[in-house]
C-alpha cells in the first residue's frame, strides 16, 4: 500500500514511531558518519599535500581528549585562548588537576590587563591549545578572529599547536567558511559574551558593521605547519563542538 493511500491515523502512527524512535537513533548515527567521511577527506589533503600537520579522527570529544591529556606533559606549560571547544572537552580543568601550569583566557574575576597578559603567554608556552573557525576539505584551516591573539599563537611562538574542531566546523572551500563564520559563528560567539553592540547580535547574521564595534577583523588560512612550530596537530571530533 502507498503511503498516500493509507488511512490518516496510520500515517500518524507511522510518523510517531518515526520521531519517537527512528529518528532519536539514527540521526546521531548519521551525523557521525558524515563527520568521519568528511574528516577522512581532510586527512587525505592534508597527507597529499605534504602539509606537516597531523590530523586525526575520534568518534568522541572523550576520545579525543585522552588522546590530547597522553600527549601534553605534566611539566609542560599550556595556553588556552577564549575557545569554546575545547571547555566544552573540559581539557582546562583536567590539565590544571594533574598539574600543569595553565594560561587560560577564562580565568574568572581578572582585570583587562591581566586578560591581556594571560593572551601575550602564549608565545612563551609549550602548547597552545585552540579550535578553528572552519577546515575545508582541501585541509586548509580557517580563522576569522578579532584581537588576533589566536590566530597569531597558531603561527609562531608556542612549541607545538593543538587544533581541536567538531565536525560542525568542516566546510567545502573558503567561501563556505566565510559565510559560515560571518553568519552563524560569530553571532553566536557575541551573544555569548554579551558584546550587544555588535549588530549581529540583534539581526542574528553578518550585517557587515564597521568601526570599533567590528569583531571580525582578522582573518587567516593556515596551509602547512609553520615552519617555526615544532608539532602542529589537527584533531576532528565526530561531534558538534564550538560554534
């Protein structure tokens, strides 16, 4: 029987199975498995291209972080930069307990200066730990940022660069991150800090505003590991991260 020629409440029962059941199941399932295709797509341009920075796939932001934690040294010294991910991971609370003498740009109840100060420490740490605003599948990482104290330790000065996105953040090509940051990303991220003077903020997409209130102005596509940076690692987690 079609399902058109099924009668009303059969086609409801159908449909309430489907969104009680199936669908609480499989779309988890289906966007894990997207995620995984399209890492493995980054993965293989990063390797093709002969980039120098590693990447990896985990299934789990857990996984991920375990994998991260074997990585870094207990002795070794750690910068965080105002990235949602990796707080989301909870990498900045496991590093502080076992040890590590941690940067970290969330530091509650700490003046401008001291903030500006925690951003400066990068450059002298071992590891900068950070997400991207997207990664194309031509395994080019894309930055838009405002104070540009990111995307510039994503460069030089650390000894080695942690990159950690959920597969939320892998995009076609470059004009895909743009629109993707301008118009989802970076609302967002203002909301979150309450910064209401951005107008994206109150139209909730990129209005292209100028003067002090702009917060994108810094943008920036990582191709290779710099050269001056010792370990570069991109790390793709099979779920939404950040924003």
């Amino acid at each position: 029987m079609k399902r058109s020629e099924m009668k009303l409440d059969e086609r409801c029962r159908q449909e309430d199975f489907w969104e009680t059941n199936v669908a609480k199941v499989t779309r988890p399932t289906f966007l894990k498995w997207i995620y995984e295709k399209k890492a493995n797509q980054v993965i293989w341009a990063m390797k093709n291209k002969e980039s120098e920075i590693e990447t990896m796939f985990f299934p789990t932001a857990k996984e991920c972080k375990e994998k991260m934690l074997s990585l870094i040294s207990p002795s070794e010294t750690v910068s965080i930069p105002g990235t949602v991910t990796i707080r989301q991971m909870g990498l900045h609370t496991a590093l502080k307990k076992r040890g590590n003498k941690v940067h970290d740009f969330w530091k509650p109840n700490i003046t401008v200066e001291e903030r500006n100060i925690i951003r400066r420490s990068a450059f002298n740490s071992d590891v900068f730990l950070t997400s991207a605003s997207a990664v194309t599948m031509q395994g080019e990482i894309f930055n838009i940022d405002g104070s540009g104290n990111r995307v510039s330790a994503m460069i030089f000065g650390p000894k080695r660069v942690f990159v950690v996105v959920g597969g939320n953040k892998l995009v076609r090509d470059i004009p895909q991150a743009v629109y993707m940051t301008k118009n989802y990303s970076a609302p967002l991220g203002n909301k979150e800090r309450d910064e209401t003077t951005n107008p994206c903020t109150k139209s909730g997409f990129c209005v292209d505003c100028r003067g002090v209130v702009r917060g994108c102005r810094v943008t920036v596509i990582i191709d290779y590991k710099p050269r001056r940076i010792q370990d570069y690692y991109l790390f793709i987690v099979g779920e939404d991260l950040g924003f």
